[in-house]
C-alpha cells in the first residue's frame, strides 16, 4: 500500500502517542517470568510487541487483554518457561527476538526464531556471543540470521561481558540470561544505552547494580535466580513515536500541537535536546514520574531550525530517530553533521543509506558517512516531489510522510504497512491533528 503525504495546513490539536514499545517487550517478558499476577497499562498493541507476547505464551505464560485495555500476565516465574511447539514468529521485531534469546539462553529448553524477510536479513551475532559463553548452543543462517534454534543452558555461567558496542539489546539480552545463572552476571558498556530494563527488573524485585565508571563506561550487575514479583506498571507514551509529530509540527507553517504523557528517560531524549539545539520550539509541561520512568507533556510550535554538529555521544540517545532529525535537518538552515550512529546500518534497513537516498529524491543535499551524514539544509524549503522506497522499515516510512508534509510538493513512500509495527494508528492520529496523508490507488 502506498502512502502521499501532501503540503499540509497548520498541525494543531493535543494528541497521545502509542505505549513505549521498548518498555511494552519488557512488561511483558519480565511479568511471564515473575510470581502472581502482572497488571499492565499503556501497552503498546503494535505488531512487533504483540509478537512477543504470543511468543510467551508458546512457553507457557498466560496473558490476557481487558475490555478496558489493560493487559494482565501470569508468570512462571525465573527458569520456568517449557519447550515450544513451534517456531516462535517475531515479525519484523529485532527488540523482541534479541531480548528473547537471552530469556532463554536461560532456560534448559529448545527454541526456534523465525522472522520476516527484513528480520531474517539482520545480524544476531553480537547477541549469539556472549549468550553462547554462558552455555547456550545457537544453530543460525551464514552471518548469525535467522532462522535459528537456540538450545539453552542446563545451568547458565554468569558471566563479566564488555560490549563491543554500546547496545541496550545486547545488554539486556545478557542480564536477562543472568537471571537463571547463580551469582553475578556483569555488563561493560562503552557508553550509556537506555536504561529501562535496570528499572524494570528493580521494579519486579531484582537485585541490580549500576556503576558509572571513567569516560562513560558503565558497569551493570545482576544477581541471579531471583523470585521476581509480579507488579502493576504504567507505560508511558514512546519517544520514538512522538518524534514523528514533533517534527512534523516544527516544518510545517503555523503548527502548534501538543503531545502528552512520554517518557523523557535521559537515555531515550537525545532527540529532543537536539531540536531544541537547533531552535526548535519545543516546551517541556507537567513533567512527572510514571511506573519509575520522568515522563511529560511537550508543547510543540513551527520553527526556524538552525544547522549543528550533533554530539556522536548522543547517538545511544537517539539511535532509531535519526531518520526523522535528518528530516528536521533538511529544513534547517545550514549542515547538520551527524557521526557516531553505525549502528543505523544494521537496523530494519541500512537506515543511513534509506536516509540519503530518500533525502536526495526530494531534493536535499546529503553526504554519506559510515557512521552517519550530512544534511545541507534548504533553510525552510524542502522541494519534495519524490517517490521513496522504504525497504518495508517503518521509521524510514514515517520518516519521509513527515517530510511530505512540510515540503513544496507531495512525497509518496512505495510501502506503509510495515508502520503497525510501532505505530498502528499513525495516520489517523496525524489526520486527527490536520495532515494530508492519501493512501493506496488514490495516492
């Protein structure tokens, strides 16, 4: 199904985004393995969590949607999931099945991960490493891809474990194996990754430890073979869903929206303090704390954005939003210089490459870099016009509907299934706050 996204009128109304995905996998993978009764709401009912949630069930978790809503999770408890049946199907979700393989890296159980094309295209080796020294068996593709069948340890060896990468799937694949290993089980991570599995284990009663060491290193540590307790979480609305109606807003003339209850997590914000960076009017209310995350409401106003030299630092802040800051960019006035994301490269698509590719169909001036690039601004004016091919990865569609709103002429994206992923009701709820977006023979 294609999608158009046409030079819109002024954006403006209040909206709520989507549950957190990051922290909806969470809930539902630490409620299967706690004690009692795990009440969730706010969960995110895109395709790729809900992926998880079946899988769980598959080994045994009971979970259940209310009328209301809500969702409750009967657990298992740590080490008790069983042996599925069949192949356990993650979609398009690389957050679900890195995570999952290291709940049951855990476990003495058997299991097969299959995906879609796009999943079954990205590389698992990071995850298979370290999963593989604590005592599990992986039988993968060439290249660590899926399909694959993972055998987990009889008991699993805790294990100190220096990311390569700065990755919160790696890391919490690794303290999630740690769960069913005795003692302590240790990550090394180069720089700070997102934090919400170290909340949330705390949350169900597990013993963790964070260290801040020299130049950014951080050291985490979890002490195995915990009862973890069931508990009731609100997740808040997702950073990465909001980006999109965010920028939106800050490129196209007269907008004034505002998007309520996300979470302003320090590892999940680097976005936000990068528009403001570059001008961008965004205003921060009703800041908050919700189920142990900060959590806010952001006022959002059209804007004159200035070009910058965005901190390589900031990258695990920020690491699925880059498409749609490029995007922001190409309206800026001036370079925006944009390092240290290699990981973009391994993402649903080569995101850089999707990036620039999209950018120059409509007009903007890109460079590539290994690890990044660079926007020449059009200071306002974007021309569009362009067709842009998604390689069926939700962000990059979302991404390049939000330039089409802003720009002279309307872009179309050759794909806009793949957005239920993340984002189920993306295009009504822009449609609600006044974007022109056509979809299928019409477009």
């Amino acid at each position: 199904m294609t999608l158009t996204a046409h030079p819109s009128r002024a954006l403006q109304g209040t909206i709520a985004v989507p549950g957190d995905k990051s922290i909806s996998h969470r809930a539902l993978m630490l409620g299967a393995l706690a004690v009692g009764e795990t009440r969730v709401s706010g969960l995110l009912e895109g395709e790729d969590v809900l992926a998880t949630g079946e899988a769980l069930r598959q080994m045994g978790a009971e979970i259940t949607r209310h009328a209301d809503g809500s969702w409750s999770i009967w657990g298992v408890g740590v080490g008790g999931l069983k042996e599925p049946e069949t192949a356990l199907d993650f979609g398009n979700s690389g957050t679900g099945v890195r995570l999952m393989m290291g709940i049951v890296a855990g476990h003495p159980i058997t299991a097969t991960f299959i995906g879609d094309a796009s999943l079954s295209k990205r590389p698992m080796g990071r995850v298979i490493t370290p999963l593989t020294e604590m005592g599990a068996h992986i039988h993968a593709r060439e290249g660590g891809r899926l399909p694959l069948t993972l055998t987990g340890a009889e008991r699993a060896l805790p294990i100190t474990y220096p990311l390569p990468v700065a990755s919160a799937q790696v890391k919490s694949a690794v303290l999630f194996a740690g769960l069913n290993a005795p003692g302590q089980t240790t990550v090394i991570e180069p720089a700070p990754t997102r934090d919400h599995t170290e909340l949330m284990l705390k949350a169900f009663g597990a013993q963790v430890v964070t260290e801040e060491g020299p130049k950014g290193v951080r050291v985490i540590r979890v002490t195995g073979e915990p009862e973890l307790k069931a508990c009731t979480l609100a997740v808040p609305g997702d950073p990465s869903s909001a980006a999109f109606p965010v920028v939106a807003a800050l490129v196209t003339p007269g907008s004034d929206i505002t998007v309520t209850g996300i979470t302003l997590n320090s590892h999940r914000s680097g976005l936000y303090t990068t528009l403001i960076d570059m001008g961008a009017d965004i205003e921060i209310l009703n800041q908050r704390q919700e189920g142990g995350e900060p959590v806010a409401d952001l006022r959002v106003k059209a804007s004159e954005l200035k070009g910058i030299e965005v901190p390589p630092e900031r990258a695990p802040s920020m690491i699925d939003e880059y498409p749609v800051l490029a995007v922001a960019a190409s309206f800026a006035e001036g370079k925006t210089v944009m390092r240290g994301a290699e990981e973009l490269r391994v993402k649903e698509s080569d995101r850089i490459a999707a990036t620039a590719a999209g950018l120059r169909a409509n007009g903007v001036k890109v460079e590539d870099l290994p690890d990044g690039m660079i926007v020449e601004g059009r200071a306002g004016t974007v021309d569009g016009g362009g067709h842009v091919a998604t390689h069926m990865d939700h962000r990059i569609a979302m991404s390049f509907l939000t330039l089409g709103l802003g720009a002279q002429k309307p872009v179309t994206i050759d794909a806009g299934e793949m957005i239920a992923t993340s984002f189920p009701d993306f295009t009504g709820l822009m449609r609600r706050l006044g974007a022109q977006l056509e979809s299928g023979a019409n477009a």
